[in-house]
C-alpha cells in the first residue's frame, strides 16, 4: 500500500512517500481502507521527535474510511467510520482499535469526518471539562482561527462565555468573529491590557493557550486572580522551565498542561465526547472549517503550511484520490 513513512526525525522533508507492507488486525482491531486522513499539530511534533515514536513510522492517528475487515465479526465490511486513535493513518489502509470507532452519518462529508474527533473533542474537553465555566464567564484562546480555536469558540459563545480571540492576520479575525467570538485580538496586541479593557477591568477566568512558549507569559498575565491557564498545546515550541512561584506572582493561579488522551482514557468518556462532537455537527450547532485539502503524497506541504501559519481550521489529505466523486465532495 501507499503511505507516508519517517525514518528520522526532522522537518518535513523526512517524510517519504512510497510502498509499506500493508497492516494485519490483531485482537480486538479493524482493518480499513482509508478515504481521508486528518493533519494535526502533533503530528508534527512526533515528526521532529518533540514527541518520541520507534523508527520507522507511519505518522497520523485519525481519520474516516471503511471497514475492510473485523475479525471479531461485529462491524460489517463497508461500514463508514471515523477515528482518531489509529496510529498509522497517512496511509492507504490503516488497523484501529474496534472500541475506539465512530460511526459517521451519511450527511457528514468525509473531509470533516476525517478531522472532527480529535480538534473537535479536544474542543470539547477544553470548554466543558477544564474548569467550571458559567454563562457569563469569559475566555482567551490563542490560535483562535485554527482548527481547535474554531471549535472552542463555538462551543463557548453557544453556552453564553465570552470569548477573547488571539489571531495572526485579518482573514483570521474575520473566522473568528464569525465562529462567535466577542473581541479579536493579534499577537502584537497587549494581551492582558487588551482583555481587561473589554472585560470590565478584570482577567478572563480561563486561558485555552495551544501556542505555548511565544504566548504563555501573556496568558498568565490576561488571567484574573485564581484563575486557570490551560496549556494544551505549543505550536510556537515548548514552554521554558519557569519558578512555580511565578504562578503565586500573578494571583494564585492554576496552570494545567492536559491532553486528549487522558480526557478520552476511559471508554465510556471517549464515546460521551464523541457522540458529543458527532451530534453538533449533525444538528448544525458546530461547523468545522476545511482549510485544505492535499493528496497523500503532498503531506509535507500539508506541515509546511501548518508550521507557518499559512492555514485556518482543519486539514485532511486525501488519501483515495475519491474527492469530488459521489457521496465525497
């Protein structure tokens, strides 16, 4: 089969289009024929080796296609699913574990099949499960117009929670508005200065900041007092090691650095999350951007761009070559 393979760690040139041995399902997975692949920022980090992964790798975990086979008999051959706990998903098929799939509606494109489960429950935990916020509460979210930001902020205004979003160009803060957003701001703003002007003199109650080391000491500034900043990403790089003392300075504040995984680590809380996100999108309630399509053998146009900002929302590649046919457009 056709898929992406790294043999180093690197930049994007380490990833190689070519021939792999195609992969067999052991107990308890599925075998599918991948039609699309998501691209998310962790991908990049295993890539570089920020994140450590055994060479040689197939990079990628989430995805949607179809069942090719399920040796434990209980999901039939043709069955349209998603994922995003398949490592390996830059590839033309792809083995997953069978109680980590999500049937997918026939009305949801497969583009945002192939994206929804990973940013949209990352979405999802972020705003529901962080910290107990209220109508009425206020947020920053850096990467506002990414794929996670998006999301968060759709989630956010639908429950009443004012949002302050941090972008990097005028199309962005368009995206932003548009998603939901009460006051947009830009990197070279004042961020703490910024939030307090609009937000009645006060910090917002919760930082989503998935930028990391460029904005992290201007989330602990644009807080309010116990207030909590959530680090759950560096697209920017990693935070540097820091006096927790720091934390008292700016008003006894938490800080937490959670992950999908440990929200999702229990069968039942990845299936609330999922049937959670899967339903939004159904009834109309969240919207997920495609920022970018790419054929398989362009993933590495695909980090280019995610690296430099270049993208808004999600992307996918295409990996069946099927987009535009029917039932994929």
């Amino acid at each position: 089969m056709k898929a992406i393979q790294i043999t180093r760690n690197g930049g994007p040139e380490v990833m190689e289009y070519g021939e792999v041995e195609s992969p067999r399902p052991a107990a308890g997975q599925v075998l599918i024929d991948v039609d699309m692949a998501g691209v998310n920022y962790i991908d990049t980090y295993y890539r570089e080796g920020i994140y450590r992964c055994a060479l040689p790798f197939i990079p990628g975990s989430e995805g949607t296609g179809r069942v090719i086979e399920d040796p434990a008999g209980t999901i039939a051959p043709g069955t349209a699913v998603a994922w995003c706990n398949g490592p390996g998903s830059y590839a033309e098929q792809v083995v997953v574990d069978a109680e980590r799939l999500v049937a997918v509606p026939a009305e949801i494109d497969p583009a945002v099949a192939a994206t929804m489960l990973l940013q949209g429950m990352t979405a999802h935990y972020l705003i529901n499960s962080i910290a107990a916020l209220h109508e009425g509460d206020s947020c920053m979210i850096t990467a506002g117009a990414g794929g996670v930001g998006l999301l968060a902020t759709q989630l956010a205004a639908s429950r009443g929670i004012r949002v302050f979003s941090v972008v990097s160009s005028a199309e962005k803060e368009k995206l932003a508005y548009a998603a939901g957003a009460d006051t947009v701001m830009g990197y070279s703003d004042n961020l703490a200065e910024t939030v307090r002007r609009h937000n009645g003199g006060r910090g917002v109650d919760v930082v989503f900041d998935g930028v990391g080391r460029d904005t992290f000491h201007e989330s602990l500034e644009a807080v309010r007092p116990r207030g909590t900043v959530c680090l759950f990403g560096a697209a920017s790089g990693p935070v540097e090691p820091f006096d927790p003392q720091l934390l008292n300075t700016h008003g006894s504040i938490f800080l937490t650095r959670p992950s999908l995984g440990a929200y999702t680590s229990d069968t039942d809380e990845f299936r609330m999350r999922a049937q959670a996100v899967t339903q939004a999108i159904t009834d109309g309630t969240l919207n997920v951007r495609i920022g970018g399509v790419y054929p398989l053998n362009e993933a590495a146009q695909a980090h280019r761009d995610l690296q430099e900002r270049k993208t808004t929302g999600s992307l996918v590649l295409d990996v069946s070559g099927r987009r535009g046919e029917a039932g994929l457009s």
